[in-house]
C-alpha cells in the first residue's frame, strides 16, 4: 500500500504540472513570493530573482520547517561499462534527473515574459542525494545548471559514471545473471526532512534505458526492478529508493575462446582411442594433447574472472578435461606396458580369465575365442603326439626307398643298417627336443595372447567408462548452466 502510495505521488508530481501550476497560482502569494518583473526579459526576471532567492539558498526552500521536500528520482541507465569480478564492482553510466519544489518563488510566465529559466546550481539549495553503492568519484562531466520553473519547481539532471559495489557471483561464468542495487538516498538528511519519490515508473524506465544504450558490450540490460525499503520507516529514518539492475553476460564470446576448444581436445582424446593401444604412439600421442592443452588454459586463463569468493562452474570444467586427459593418458600407459611384457608374465590367473576374459569380454563385444587354456592344451600335445607317431614313416620310407633304389650297396646290409638306427635315433631324439621347444613356445604364445587380450578388453572397457563419465559431467554442467541463464 505504501509503495503504491509513493508511486502515485511520484507520478503525480511528474505527470501534473499543469494542476500543480495552478494551485501554485493560488498558494504561491501566500507561501512565498511572486515576483515582479519590470518587464518581460530575461536580466529584469534575474534581477527580480536575485532579490528574492538568491540570497536564501543555504537553507532547504521550503516556508515552514515541518514540511518535507518532496524529491522525485529517476535514471536513465545509458552504458553498462563493464564489471570487474575480483573488485566486486559494477561499473554503469547514468542520466540521473532530480526534481523538487522552490517554495520561496514563483512568478507569472506572461509578466516576465519565461517559462523557465536555467540558473547555475550553486545559486540554489540543492538535495545531497548520493547513491550508496557508489565505490569511486563521479568522473563524468560536471553540470553547472539547473531548470527553474515559473511555478517554482527546480528540475535538476547530470550524468554519473557510476563505479557502485556489487555482490557478484561468478559461480556459472560466463552464463551468469547479476543483480545489482542503486540505492538512492539523501546523505544527512532524514525522513521528515527529505522524502523521495519515484520520478518514472521502472517499467519506463527500462524500455527508455533499452532504446538508449549504445555500449554493445559484454552485458545485456534485462531489466531494473524497484525495491520500497520504506514500509516501516519512521521519522527520524533517511528515505531512500532502491534499484535492482539485472544484466545478463553475452556468453558467445566464452563459449568459442573458452569452451568449444576444450571440447574439441577432449573430442580427440576420445578419438585416440582408436589408435592401436600396442604401439607407443599412442601414450605420446595424448601427451602432446595434454600439453596443448595446459598451453591453451594459460594463454586463456586472462578470459577468466578471479574472486575470491567461490570458483566459477567452468574452472570445474576445464579441471575435469584435464583431469580426463591424463586419466585415458594413464590408462594408456598402463595398457601398453601389459602389452609389451606379456611375453615375459606368467600364465593368466584362473580369476582374471573368468572375470575379464569371459565377463568383461562379453560386456565389451570381444569373446575370447580361445575358451579356457586346459581345454586348449589338449589338442595341442595330441597334435604333437599325432605328428610324432606319423613321422617314422617318411623317415623309413627313404631308407626303404634307398634299399630298394640302391641293389649294389645291399652288400653292405648290417652295417648300414646299423648307422641307419642309429641316425634314426639322434633324429629322434632331436625331433622330441623340438617338439619340447615348440611345446613351450605354444604354451608361452598362449598365455602372452590372452595376455594381450585382456589388454584389449581392458583397453574398451575404460573407453567406455571414459565416454559414459564425459558424457555424465558434461550433460550436469550443461544442465547448470542453463538453469541459470533462463531470465
Ligand atoms: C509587486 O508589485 C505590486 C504593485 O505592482 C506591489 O504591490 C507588490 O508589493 C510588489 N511585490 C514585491 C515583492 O515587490
Ligand atoms: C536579499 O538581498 C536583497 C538585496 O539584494 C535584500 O533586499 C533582501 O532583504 C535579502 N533577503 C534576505 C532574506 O536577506
Ligand atoms: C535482486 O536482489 C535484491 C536483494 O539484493 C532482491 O530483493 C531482488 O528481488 C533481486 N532481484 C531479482 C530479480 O532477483
């Protein structure tokens, strides 16, 4: 109710100063003073002016000290010039208009031949309005006049490069809203003294603020809101009007420095695992992408605001596709050393072999084919075996052959024979001395291929946890960010 109160009067001493000029015709004789010009010109209105209220401006224009001096407020905002996040400062640029009644003078329009009249400021009271927020000095260019109506009324504008304090959360950066307040408020003066009023609703406000502004910068005006603080006041409080700015952060920029590049990495990474996971190339591969990585993030780690309170969302990000980059690169590493020393290690325990070989195997598409080692073993020594008992044959059937090709040496019967059995023997012997070797080296290749198999499975399985993790994060993130960057 108070709000709409203020709001109402607000309005009223704006949109009225064809009414107020006319009670003012009628009260003026009585409050303060008419002023008689000698004729209509501007030196006769000053001269009558200057013996009238010149002399009276160290004191609040007002006839009786129990009024208040009503003061109507309202901005424009012109630039939003920027934010500086580890300062906690907004930085804006404002049309600030002021608007408050003269009681001491007024005159007739037709009789001294003006309207209005632009007078410097120093000649007049004028309210010690500041704006609470505000964290430096006001370095826009200093106004020296004001308006002074034939009915009194005083209207003051100036510009301000407003540097106000703000709590800034940075925490979903670069999709982040902030909310910033202006608080508008005499410095001394109290409630019974000074009260303000709105001077434009913040609907208009806004839409004129929009039309305006011509800094196309890093921040979008949403909108500005007004806040009634004086529901409960008292007397002896100080009025005041409170803005809240909303600007939203244009985000295109961040989005192809910052993060469209990270994910491309991370899109490579994740196409590295494509290459052979045997080959050396691959561990080197990613370290290089880790390294341009780190390059990246330095080069723009400028692009990043710094605070200290909190950590933005994105830094969270960038650390996750690090912290993923040297996870697969790890992960790598780890494979292509079970790779290389297969060879060299004992056979696949019996746990390992179900649980990777079968299980896991099956998860990723990549069965074993080889089944279980002890039902492989067996075909492979009675393939020796087979091989051994078949090989007396061709062995005797040259020596056969040569009996039978050679009709002269059959002279030399036992002896022959006996060098024959003998050769016969050491053959053998040989031969089993090859079959044990060739034995081992299967048994060894065996054990070395499931080896490299559970390498592999392995290998696809972190490939695809690494996708299911990227894609986890990224979609909650996503879904962070979008939740705060809806208006
Ligand atoms: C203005 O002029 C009228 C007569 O023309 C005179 O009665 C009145 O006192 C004058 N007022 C002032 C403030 O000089
Ligand atoms: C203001 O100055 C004028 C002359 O310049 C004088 O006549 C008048 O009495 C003064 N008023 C006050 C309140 O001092
Ligand atoms: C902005 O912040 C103020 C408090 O600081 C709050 O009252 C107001 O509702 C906020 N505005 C929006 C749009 O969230």
């Amino acid at each position: 109710m108070a709000l709409k109160g203020i709001e109402e009067k607000g309005l009223l001493s704006v949109t009225m100063p064809v009414g107020a000029f006319i009670i003012l015709l009628y009260v003026a004789p009585c409050s303060g003073t008419l002023l008689n010009c000698s004729e209509p010109t501007q030196p006769a209105l000053l001269s009558a002016l200057e013996s009238a209220v010149f002399n009276l401006s160290a004191i609040r224009p007002v006839m009786s000290m129990g009024v208040a001096t009503n003061v109507s407020v309202f901005f424009t905002l012109y630039g939003i010039l920027g934010v500086d996040e580890k300062a906690q400062l907004l930085i804006t640029y404002l049309w600030l208009t002021f608007h408050w009644d003269n009681q001491f003078v007024s005159w007739d329009p037709n009789e001294c031949g003006a309207e209005k009249i632009a007078l410097p400021r120093k000649k007049f009271w004028v309210p010690d309005i500041v704006i609470n927020e505000f964290m430096d000095e006001n370095k826009a260019p200093f106004v020296p006049y004001v308006y002074l109506f034939s009915n009194g009324q005083i209207h003051d504008a100036l510009p301000a490069k407003v540097v106000s304090s703000c709590n800034l959360d940075i925490y979903t950066f670069p999709f982040d809203i902030q909310n910033c307040t202006l608080t508008f408020n005499s410095y001394l003066h109290r409630l019974k003294d000074i009260r303000m009023v709105l001077g434009r609703t913040v609907e208009e406000t806004t839409r004129v603020s929009k039309s305006v502004m011509t800094t196309m910068g890093e921040w979008e005006l949403l909108d500005i809101t007004y806040h009634d603080l004086g529901t409960h006041k008292d007397e002896d409080d100080i009025d005041e009007l409170a803005f809240h700015i909303r600007v939203r952060r244009r985000a295109t920029m961040y989005v192809v420095n910052l993060i469209l590049p990270s994910c491309f990495l991370i899109t490579v990474d994740l196409f590295s695992f494509l290459l052979p996971p045997q080959s050396v190339d691959r561990s080197s591969f990613k370290m290089t992408l880790i390294l341009g990585y780190t390059v990246f993030l330095l080069i723009m780690n400028d692009l990043l605001p710094i605070t200290g309170n909190g950590i933005p969302l994105i830094n969270v990000f960038f650390s996750l596709c690090l912290a993923l980059m040297v996870a697969s690169l790890l992960e790598t590493i780890l494979i292509t050393d079970l790779l290389h020393s297969s060879p060299r290690l004992s056979p696949v325990p019996r746990w390992v072999r179900i649980l990777v070989l079968q299980f896991f195997g099956y998860i990723v598409c990549l069965p074993w084919k080889g089944k279980v080692s002890n039902q492989a073993d067996i075909p492979l020594t009675s393939a020796a075996t087979e091989k051994h008992s078949v090989q007396p044959t061709p062995v005797s059937n040259p020596v056969v052959q040569d009996g039978a090709a050679g009709g002269k040496e059959e002279l030399k019967g036992p002896l022959s024979e006996d060098t024959a059995l003998q050769e016969l023997r050491g053959l053998g012997r040989d031969l089993q001395a090859l079959r044990l070797h060739v034995d081992q080296q299967l048994g060894e290749s065996q054990s070395s291929q499931e080896w490299v198999q559970v390498g592999f499975i392995i290998d696809r399985l972190l490939f695809g946890l690494y996708i299911l993790f990227i894609s986890i994060s990224f979609v909650t993130i996503i879904i962070i960010w979008q939740n705060s960057y809806k208006m």
